[in-house]
C-alpha cells in the first residue's frame, strides 16, 4: 500500500512540474515588447555568423601533385594555393592527411572573396619504400564541405635501388 501510494504521489509531482514548465513557457511567448527588441538584436549577432559560415567557393590551382623519386628519409613540402571564388568569407575548419606522416598546414583566418591562400603539405618519407600516394582532406564552409587533394612519389631506399641512389 505504502508503494503503491508514493507512486501516485511522485506520478502527481512529476505532472504538476510539467504542467508548469509549459505555464511558463507559454508565458515567456506572449513576452511583451522588450523582449522582441532583445530578441532582434540577438537575431542580428546570429544573422552575422551565420553569413561568416555561409557556403561558398573554393578553387585550387592543382588538385595533385608529385614529388617524382625522392630518397627514403626525406622530407618533401609542396603548397597547394587555393582561391575564394565564392560570395562569402572561406573558412578552413580543418584539413586531414590520411596517415601521421603527411601533414597539413593551411591559411588560418577567413579568405575574403576574390583572395588567395596557401595550404603546405609536408611528407616525410622515413621508414617508407616505393610507390607511396596520400591524400589530404580539406574541410570548409564549402559545397560540397570536403575537397580531396593528393601528393605521389616514388621513394627510393638502398635496398630497392633502380639505378644509383638519388643525389640530394
């Protein structure tokens, strides 16, 4: 009985409480003017970033590139130049290697429309032989949101050697 009695009870409170909350909800949408100034001006910061995230253009020079034979060990860099071909700043989010070895670093700030930036791409070719290809995702306020770029090369060790080892 006493079960069965602190079951209603806590089945009562939790309706009363849910029960209220939406009293007071309905309450703060009839809010009276003050509130819709305070609203506007909360819309406006949102218009704002909303346009800073807005979709636009990116457009690289060269979508790949190949370093040729290089000796194992080396550390190779090519940057890739992109350019704003949209109507709204560019903002890089993140720019992803498919392995630890490749590493990317880009243009940080927004790219204004019509502007250029740099994306460098770093290989080290340490404890790798032969025909290596890796890509590079780029990820940004763009449509479509990813932009895929690849680097090749043919890293030559002593043990694999076609010819002499390559002369740095």
């Amino acid at each position: 009985m006493k079960r069965a009695f602190k079951l209603m009870f806590s089945l009562s409170l939790a309706g009363a409480l849910m029960l209220s909350a939406c009293e007071k909800k309905g309450e703060e949408s009839t809010g009276t003017s003050e509130t819709t100034e305070s609203s506007a001006i909360g819309d406006s910061a949102d218009v704002k970033k909303q346009e800073e995230l807005a979709a636009t253009q990116i457009t690289f020079t060269e979508s790949s590139h190949n370093f040729g034979k290089i000796n194992e060990g080396e550390i190779v860099e090519h940057t890739f130049t992109f350019k704003n071909t949209g109507t709204a700043p560019l903002i890089i989010r993140d720019a992803k290697a498919s392995c630890g070895c490749t590493i990317p670093e880009w243009t940080k700030e927004p790219v204004q429309p019509g502007q250029e930036g740099k994306l460098e791409v770093k290989y080290n070719s340490s404890g790798k032989e032969g025909k290596i290809s890796k890509t590079v995702t780029v990820i940004a306020n763009t449509e479509p949101s990813e932009t895929k770029l690849e680097i090749e090369a043919e890293v030559i060790t002593k043990k694999n050697l076609n010819g002499p080892y390559k002369n740095q």
